[in-house]
C-alpha cells in the first residue's frame, strides 16, 4: 500500500500517511484544507528492490530445472542451467569472442 505526503494549509504540518488510492482521495475531498505533496508518496513492502522473503529450494531447483533447459538464456546464466565444464568452456569462448 503506498505511502502519501499531506499538508494541512491550516497548521502548516506535513505527515506521512499509508492508505490506498480511492482512501485518499475520499480524504482530499473531505478535508479541503488539507493537500497531497506533489511527488510525496512511496511503496512500502518486502517486495521493492529485492528485499524480502528469501527463495525456498524447491523454487531454486525448479529454476535450475528450467535454465538447464535453456542453456544459452540469462536464467542459466544466473541458475547455473549446465555443467559446469560447459559453463567455463562457454566462459573462455566469450572471453575471446568466439560467441
């Protein structure tokens, strides 16, 4: 749920509020005095940047699964989709810009 920035032109206070969209614009039409902070509104959760809940096995080896699949995509670059001798060959072959 995303986090807005308000001001009250009455009392010159700024905050932070955490509601959902339709909550705040019900809120601005209420309070006419009070305005949203252009620009002033954040995400907040586990899920931005990465940050989180870490991947249990079974997904890792089913990516595994996958990227073993598909030897020459991003996911078996990141996944480790092929054996290792064919990873390192692969290395060397792009280090000399053979592929």
């Amino acid at each position: 749920m995303p986090t807005y920035t308000f001001y009250d032109e009455k009392s010159g206070i700024e905050w932070d509020e955490m509601m959902s969209n339709a909550e705040r614009e019900k809120f601005l039409k209420e309070n006419l005095h009070i305005t949203q902070v252009p620009g002033g509104f954040a995400f907040v959760g586990d899920h931005i940047m990465g940050i989180g809940p870490k991947q249990d096995g079974g997904m890792t080896e089913n990516l595994q699964r996958i990227a073993a699949a598909h030897p020459g995509s991003a996911l078996a670059d990141r996944y480790g989709g092929e054996p290792t001798k064919q990873q390192k060959t692969r290395a060397v072959l792009k280090k000399h810009g053979v592929i």
